[in-house]
C-alpha cells in the first residue's frame, strides 16, 4: 500500500508530519504557544498586585473606605489586607482552570497544565511584589513588620493550587459525564 501524499495547498506549517498518525517530528504552532500558560499569569500578576493596593486596607482602602483602616501600620487591617489578596489569586486561580478546560481533551493537556500552575505561581509573586512596590511609590511603603505587607505569605499558593484542584475537578465531571464507549452488537 501506498501513503497519501500531503495536500500542498495546505496552509499549516511546513513540518515533517506522519499521515499516519498525524504527529509531527519539527515544532508547530501548538508547541509555540505554550510559553503563554505562564507569561499570561506572570503578566496579569502586574494588573493583580495594583489591584490589590487599590482595594486593600492600608493601600487606597476602596472596598471599605474606614479611615481606620487606612493607616498601613494599624493592626486591625492586616486580616482583611491579606483577605483581599487570597481573594484575587483565588479567582484567577479558578479563571485560568476554565481556560484549561476548554483545552483538555486536546493533545498537550498534561504540559499545558503543569505551565498554567506554574504560571500562576509566578504571577502570584508577581502580584505580591507590585502591590508592595505600589504601596511604596503612591503611600506609606513597608517597613519590615509595619506597613503595607502580606502577613500569610501561604496566600501566594492559592493561585496555583486553585488551578490545580479546579483542573482536576472539571476533568472529573467531564468524565463521569463522558458516555462508555459501547461493546459491539453481536449480528
């Protein structure tokens, strides 16, 4: 037998591909864009450490307004500063699991995941690091304990660790939703 020649008016990459089974010995434009699952996270780490000054207590305080908890070095504002944070690596924790989703049954899914976990650990310092910074170019920076800090530096693992059960928990219930794959009928 013969193997199918490869169409030339294809407009994919040119690459060394098996017909066969449809994988590729050069490198593609899925193996390109893996670099994404972590510069995406470490780049919305930036806009996430703003946020988190914006909002927090001891930065600009906009969720509360207190004037109480305005003061950075005020011992009642710790909590909710650290709150604030865990909040917002949580949800972008969940928000990059159901990116992956879409992405799961695709070839890749296993390299696409452990970059998006590490990619979230990467914008979780990210985001620690600018809030800190903002805090030290628009207010009273940190000054060891006192000022605008991060108490629970454990924080930091929710980003990473909420893509990772998140993941795991919506690859679950698209396979318990999958149907079995029927024996064949006897004629």
């Amino acid at each position: 037998m013969t193997k199918p020649t490869r169409n030339l008016l294809d407009a994919g990459p040119t690459r060394d591909t098996d017909l066969d089974t449809g994988t590729g010995t050069g490198t593609g434009s899925r193996d390109r864009k893996l670099w994404l699952w972590i510069a995406v996270p470490a780049a919305s780490g930036i806009g996430l450490g703003l946020a988190w000054w914006l909002l927090a207590p001891g930065g600009l305080n906009v969720i509360s307004g207190n004037p109480a908890l305005a003061d950075p070095t005020a011992s009642a504002g710790r909590l909710p500063r650290d709150l604030v944070l865990a909040g917002l690596l949580l949800l972008s924790g969940c928000f990059t699991a159901v990116l992956l989703d879409s992405k799961v049954m695709k070839p890749g899914s296993g390299i696409r995941t452990v970059l998006a976990i590490l990619g979230g650990a990467v914008g979780a310092l990210v985001a620690w690091q600018v809030g800190l910074l903002a805090a030290q170019w628009w207010g009273p920076g940190s000054n060891g304990n006192e000022g605008f800090s991060l108490r629970a530096v454990a924080a930091l693992l929710l980003w990473p660790g909420a893509t990772a059960l998140v993941t795991f928990l919506l690859t679950l219930f698209g396979l318990m939703g999958k149907q079995p794959d029927a024996p064949p009928r006897a004629p």
